[in-house]
C-alpha cells in the first residue's frame, strides 16, 4: 500500500522531467553560413548569408528550384549594434552553430578595427573557433550569393569547405579564426590570411557561372593593415609552409623550353644563425617532384637544376615584397623567438628586429625525388 502511494507521488513528476522545454524547433529556425564585414563612413556594415537546409548533404543532384541561400546587409555605429538590427529585420531565430566563414573588407581590417571584429564573433557562444577567415577589396555581398559551379550545395563553397580544394592545388594556406589569434599574439605577430576574388570565368548553356579564387594574401599585425600581396608575388608562399600538400612549379631550362611538374612532400626547416646581434636565416627545403609537361629529351639532372632555380626565385621575390610592406611574410623571426629566446627579446626590445635583403643567408633545396609517372625523360613522339 505504501509503495502505490509513492508511486502515486511520483507519477506527475514524470511528465516534467520528459519535456524538452528549451528545445528549438528546427524548421522554425534560420542557419548562418558566412558574413563579411566592411567599414564605411563611421558605420559598420554586415553581410550575412542565411542558407536553405534543402540542398544540404545530398548525394544527387541538386534541386536548381530551391534558393539555396538569401543575403542582407545591417549598419552600425558598432558590430554589436549592426547586428541587433539584423534581428530586428528577421522572421526566426538565426542559429549561428553552422557558421563557417568570414570575408573582411580592407576598410575592416584597417585602423585596428580587426579587434573588434573577432571580439564579436568569437564572444557569442555560438560560434566555433575554426571559422575560415579570408580577405579582400572586392564588393561583398557577390561573395555571398555565389554557389558553386554546376549549382552543388552552398555548404561546398570555396569559402565554406577551402580544404578539399587545397589538396589538390597549395597556393595559400587556409587560415581559422583560432590560428589568426593565435599568430597576432605570439612572435613575429603578422599573418597571412587569404585573399579572394571573384571570376567570371565559367560558361554553361544558361549563363555565366561566377567562381571564387584565392589570389593572394592581406596581411595584418595586431594593430595594421599592411597591404594585399597579390598573384605571382605571393608564389613563394607555399613552399615555406609544412602544410602545403601538392604545388606546381613552372620552370625554364637553358634553352628557353618549358615545363611543368607538380611538386610534394615539401619539408621547409628554418635554422637562425645568430653571430652576436646580427642574425639571418637559412632556408633548408626538400621535396619531390612529378614531372607534368615537358618539349625535348631532359635529363634528371637538368630538370633538378631548373626546378631548384625557380623556387629559389620565387621565394626571393616573395619575400622582396614583404620587405617592402615591412613586414616580416615568412616569420622567419618566430624561429629565433623560439631557439633564442633572450637574443629576440633583446633586439626586440632595441628595435633592431628589421628584416634586411640579405637576413636569408643560405636557400638549400634538395629534391629527393623526380617522377615520370607512366613516362621517360624523352618525349612520347620521336
């Protein structure tokens, strides 16, 4: 008798502990996929793409009926307030848990506005510190209502998902908003971020398809913007970096023929050499290299020689520009910070931490490998 009543008692409290009181519907909500930020005349203004779910994880074919994504623009004297008129103007709570990418205009990244830009977005709690974060000086909302080529899911952007397409072709590395932090507050602090443009490039049997390119970098420092680094000055980029998975090289032989070969396995190792206060870098670079196109009968050796000269250039040229920016591009010093520690704070301290042309001492490439692939080092039609 005792056990029913508690039973008894117990019984309501069942119906309570089964609601889901703090559950959101989910077709009562809006998703944000990307925004992008510019400055203009005292007022912040903020793009932001909502997408549709319709198109989302499908394996066929998309339906080119759905519109897979809507793009508006907020003002603001401050993002915050930017974006509470962006509430105001929308008809269900924006869900902020699937937010993949920021594009920043110049005007943005100028006059130290980029601490109030991550400030804001890395505050709110729903937002992810692996947010793809990109530059840029071209309008922004086109950014934003591009879909990718032969009309696939708006999930699967240049923007969105970078990583797949980095594999394949490693000119700029991908940056996250945990990397950019993480760079500005830790010796050289300048980084790269990705520069992106639009083309319109691609023709189908309706009309023009818009494309977006990396193309370069904008690079900052905690408080500055120091400029775009665009094309081929940016080339050398990629093969200081560890994570570069695939790059392709064009190089010319002495006389005056062609190739191509796609090069991997890259491991860059930077070494400071330190004679009292006066500091330079060497450059220790191996890879291997497939060879893609070529016209005449080459040797190894030849094609060794070629390849090696090119990349050498390329990281001279790159580096070059960044001096002229004053701007360490490379962060070579971060390795002097790291194995010197006491010697950079003290040329830190004496503001003698310029770079010079001559601050890269030695550039040593060894290419371990040359592939033919299917094919000799002569050519295929005699």
């Amino acid at each position: 008798m005792k056990k029913t009543i508690k039973l008894l008692y117990l019984f309501p409290l069942a119906f309570l502990l089964t609601g889901c009181w703090d559950l959101n519907e989910n077709e009562r909500m809006y998703y944000a996929l990307g925004a992008a930020i510019d400055y203009k005349e005292g007022y912040y203004e903020v793009y932001v793409q909502i997408i549709s779910f319709s198109n989302v994880a499908k394996s066929e074919q998309v339906n080119q009926d759905v519109i897979q994504s809507e793009v508006n623009s907020f003002k603001g004297v401050t993002l915050s307030e930017a974006f509470s008129n962006l509430y105001k103007a929308i008809d269900e709570e924006l869900y902020w848990g699937h937010f993949s990418f920021l594009i920043l205009s110049e005007n943005a990244l100028k006059d130290n506005r980029l601490n109030s830009v991550i400030n804001d977005i890395t505050r709110f709690i729903d937002t992810r510190y692996n947010t793809w974060v990109y530059s840029t000086d071209e309008p922004l909302s086109e950014f934003l209502t591009t879909v990718p080529l032969l009309r696939r899911s708006i999930t699967l952007t240049r923007l969105a998902d970078p990583l797949n397409s980095y594999k394949q072709q490693s000119f700029i590395e991908p940056v996250t908003v945990r990397t950019l932090i993480i760079s500005l507050n830790e010796p050289p602090k300048t980084i790269n971020i990705p520069y992106v443009r639009l083309k319109d490039d691609w023709k189908n049997q309706k009309d023009p398809s818009k494309s977006i390119e990396t193309a370069g970098i904008g690079i900052l420092t905690p408080t500055d913007f120091k400029g775009f680094v665009k094309g081929s000055d940016a080339e050398g980029l990629k093969w200081l970096s560890n994570k570069t998975i695939s790059a392709r090289v064009t190089s010319t032989l002495e006389n005056k023929n062609h190739f191509s070969t796609t090069v991997k396995n890259i491991k860059v190792k930077i070494e400071p050499i330190v004679n009292g206060n006066d500091v330079q870098f060497d450059i220790n670079l191996s890879l291997t290299a497939g060879l893609d196109n070529f016209t005449g009968n080459l040797t190894p050796e030849e094609i060794e020689k070629a390849i090696v000269k090119q990349i050498k250039k390329e990281i001279k040229d790159s580096f070059k520009v960044g001096l002229e920016k004053d701007v360490d591009i490379y962060r070579l010093t971060e390795t002097l910070y790291r194995k010197h520690v006491k010697l950079y704070k003290k040329l830190e301290k004496e503001e003698n931490l310029t770079l010079k042309e001559d601050s890269i001492r030695n550039i040593n490439i060894k290419v371990q490998e040359i592939d033919t692939g299917r094919k000799s080092f002569e050519d295929t039609i005699n």
